[in-house]
C-alpha cells in the first residue's frame, strides 16, 4: 500500500494551463463547429481568439517563483515539466503569436476560403504543442511537444482545398520533417543508450562520465538530435521547404510558420544544447556555428536574388529573409559553447526572437492586406502603397527597417548589436565578420521593398476597406516594435535575468 502511494503525483494545474487552455479550446471549437450553421461560423473565430488570450492571462501567476510537475517520485529534481522565467517568456512569445495569427485569419475564413472549424483546431492544437515544449525538461516529452506543434502545421499548409500549390507545399513540408524527426528520434535513442535516462538534467550529469566504449555512441546521439530542430529553424540544409511552404500555405499560416514554428525549433535547441548537452558543447557549438554562417548567407543572398515582377514575389523575399534572420538567431546558441556562462548568449537570443516575431508578423499583416486587391503578391504590388494606405505603408516601412536594423527601427539596431557582441565576446570574430557582411547584404533589399512603398502609383488602384481585425494586427505589432524602439535596454534586462 505504501509502494502504491509513492507513486501517485499530484499535478500542477497551475503550471500548466496555457498549453491546457490552448488545447481544450481546440477540441470544443472542433466539437461546436459540428453544431453551428455556416452563417454563424465566424463564432468560432471569437472563441479561438478568447481562448488564446485566456492562455496568455494564464501565464500571470507563472511570474513568479518556478513551479515543476510531472516529477520522478524517486528523484524530486528531475521533473518532465518545468514552468521557469525561460517557458513563460517563449510561451508568450508563442501564444501572442498565435493570436496575431488568429487576427489575420479571421478575414480568410469569414470570404470562406478556408473551412473554419477544422482551420481553429489545427491553428489552438499547434498553439498548444508549441507552448508546451519551452516547459518539457525530458527528451520524451521535447519529441512529443514538437510534433503536436508540427503535425497541425502540415494541415494548416495543405487546407485550402482544390488548390495544387498548397497540396504540394504540404507534402514537401511533411516529407522533410518527417526525415527530420526520424533522425532526431534515433539521436534520442542513442543519447538515451548512452546515459539511460531522457531527463535533460540527469542526462547532461550522466554525459560527464560516459564509458569510453559508449563515447562516440553519445556524441553521434548528440549531433543526430539536433536534426529535427535544426529543420524547424530552417537552417541550412534544412531549409528547402521554406519558399515553397509559405507561398503554398494561406497567408496567416505562413506568418505563424515564420514565427511561432521558428520559436519551436530555437527553443528545442537552446534546452537540448544548453540544459543537457553542455558538457558536448565541443561537438554542438562548432556546428551550429558554421549552420549560422550559412544559414544567414543562403537567406540572404536568395533573397537579394527575387525578382520584383515575380508572382508571389513579397512572401517569397519574407520567407528567405527569414532564413537569414534564423541564422542571426543561432550565432548566441553557438556562442553558448565557448562561454562559462551561457546566460547572457540566450539571452541575446531570446532578446532578438521577441523583436523578430513582432515585426515579421508585423509584415505578413501588411502582406495580407495588400493580397486582398492583389492576389499575386508581387513586390510591384506595394508600389503606392502608401496613396491608398499611408498607416499601413508607413508600419510596413518601419518593421522592414527594423529586420534591417536601421533606425527608426532601433530595436532591430539593437538586438543586432547585441548578437554582434556576443559573438565577439564568445572568440567567434570570424563568425562576426560574416554577419557584419550579411547584414550589409540585407540592407539592399529591405531598402529596395521600403523605397516602392512610397512611389508614385502606376495607376488608378482603389483602396479597399481594411477589415477590424487586419487593423488590430497592423497596429498591435506596430505599437509593440515602436514600444521596444523607444526603450529597447526594456526586452535585454528582462533576459539578462537567470533564464533557467
């Protein structure tokens, strides 16, 4: 009787509530769409969005002390669910995301180019998954995060139905991260043969004293499990799906892609890296350095390369701009290796994350604006943009010289800077040099796209209406990148904080 008892767990309700939240909204939204008439289903979208502000309100009492759950009975320290500073920043960063997203949609669905119900569970369920993999502390539980963040992602991409580009786009994208979660799977099973537990913290203790004869077991393990989150940051050379995906994807889908499913990936490698393998930062941090390297050099050289008159031509400059910006966001990961304390490298990284996912979302806003008179999606479209939407120009303007890192853009300066130090700091002036030259490079093209905003328009091209919520996008996340540009030492205290 007393062994039966020593095994229950109580659980944390508490800490665990913005994934729960996310996912119980999912499924009543999945299980009301059954019963609402297709002239009332925009109710689902209100509830969506309800739903992802009630697991934003959620992360309030996490403020706090951290809070662990699912713990072994034997070993109080080694837990599968830790609610610290690290999760409640990512977990906002990734439902406010998913709201901004949720905003973006409600356009799309309400013309009834996507089915509603099926599009709001898949768009809460991926929600739910991507906020609960900042909080996993196991392996396990990390694969298990990230495939409920990635499988409703494959359905997102291929939902419009009778469309072949977004059927395509699906295929290519589930083919390639089932080749990479399969990979990482098997690095799991070799780490996990290697120390035999899958505890992040009792593996990065176990890895300190491998045998001689497991040693290069554990670092294949190592490297292999990587893979799968090196994918979903689209680094180099997991980064083929990206063009075809966002331009075959629905528009909102492609900006929650670019944000919140880059999060996903960082994340996995910032605890997989940092958490457990830090004693293999000689095997991790060279490779992630030489990633960052090509990563931000193919993204930005791709997209340098677009052409303006090219259909689709403005996602696909986003989609290649975001695999340049990823590259930034591995050079602290790398630095990470190098340094005694790797608090203040994550910290640049989660620093730039939070400015990138305000501002890039900020631009897929005004790219779907601009789709709604010009399906194509042309760079030409943006031509006298700012005749027919002068707000909208001039937020666009601003977030594009925020990716650029020039002011009024200060935030983007700064978290620039701040990458930049780090690397320096970390003894990879090589490294720095690289992506003093990329972000040369970048200049070009978020200038080229600002400039065409504000020429004179070639004709009569009336201006339409712009939906409340496609409104409420533009200028929430114009209001947080001017908040961060005003006083962006505000996002750098916040992180330079113990993260874990």
């Amino acid at each position: 009787m007393t062994v039966a008892a020593s095994l229950v767990q109580t659980v944390d309700w508490t800490a665990i509530a913005p994934p729960t939240i996310a996912a119980v909204v999912g499924l009543g939204v999945l299980v009301a769409d059954l019963f609402v008439s297709e002239r009332r289903k925009a109710v689902l979208g209100w509830i969506s969005l309800a739903g992802l502000t009630a697991a934003l309100l959620a992360l309030l009492p996490l403020l706090g002390a951290d809070r662990d759950t699912f713990c072994l009975t034997t070993d109080a320290g080694a837990c599968s669910y830790t609610a610290d500073r690290f999760t409640v920043v990512i977990q906002f960063m990734v439902l406010a995301g998913a709201l901004l997203t949720a905003l973006l949609s409600i356009s799309p669905l309400k013309d009834r180019e996507l089915p509603a119900g099926e599009y709001w569970f898949l768009l809460l369920s991926s929600a739910a998954g991507a906020a609960l993999l900042p909080a996993s502390r196991d392996l396990a539980t990390l694969v298990v995060a990230l495939e409920v963040a990635s499988l409703p992602a494959f359905a997102l991409v291929g939902l419009r139905r009778g469309d072949r580009r977004s059927s395509e786009a699906a295929l290519k994208f589930f083919l390639s991260s089932v080749t990479a979660t399969a990979v990482t799977l098997l690095g799991v099973s070799f780490v996990y043969a290697a120390t035999g537990t899958l505890h992040l913290t009792e593996i990065a203790t176990g890895l300190t004293s491998v045998d001689g004869d497991l040693q290069t077991l554990a670092r294949t393990g190592v490297a292999l499990t990587l893979v799968g989150f090196a994918f979903k940051t689209a680094a180099v050379p997991f980064h083929f799906w990206v063009p075809d995906t966002y331009i075959g994807a629905p528009l909102p889908v492609a900006a929650y892609l670019s944000v919140v499913g880059k999060a996903v990936g960082f994340t996995g490698l910032i605890l997989v890296t940092v958490v457990a393998f830090p004693s293999y930062a000689d095997v991790w941090a060279p490779v992630l350095a030489v990633l960052a390297a090509l990563t931000m050099t193919a993204g930005n050289v791709a997209a340098l390369r677009q052409q303006a008159d090219r259909a689709f031509s403005a996602v696909r400059l986003l989609a290649w701009s975001s695999v340049g910006q990823a590259g930034y966001l591995l050079v602290p990961i790398a630095a990470a290796g190098y340094v005694d304390d790797p608090a203040d490298a994550i910290g640049a990284t989660v620093a730039y994350a939070l400015m990138y996912a305000a501002v890039n979302l900020g631009a897929f806003a005004v790219a779907a604006l601009v789709a709604r008179s010009a399906p194509g999606n042309r760079l030409t479209d943006y031509r006298g943009l700012y005749a027919r939407h002068p707000l909208a120009a001039l937020a666009l303007g601003f977030f594009l010289l925020c990716l650029a890192g020039l002011p009024p853009g200060i935030i983007g300066l700064f978290a620039k800077v701040t990458v930049f130090q780090v690397a320096v700091d970390a003894g990879l002036g090589w490294l720095a040099v690289i992506m003093a030259v990329n972000v040369v490079i970048a200049l070009y093209y978020y200038l080229r796209w600002t400039a065409v905003l504000f020429r004179a328009p070639e004709g009569e091209t009336p201006a339409r209406a712009v939906p409340l919520p496609l409104t409420l996008a533009i200028s929430a996340t114009a209001l947080v990148g001017v908040a961060l540009s005003g006083a962006p030492q505000m996002v750098l205290r916040f992180t330079e904080t113990v993260l874990f």
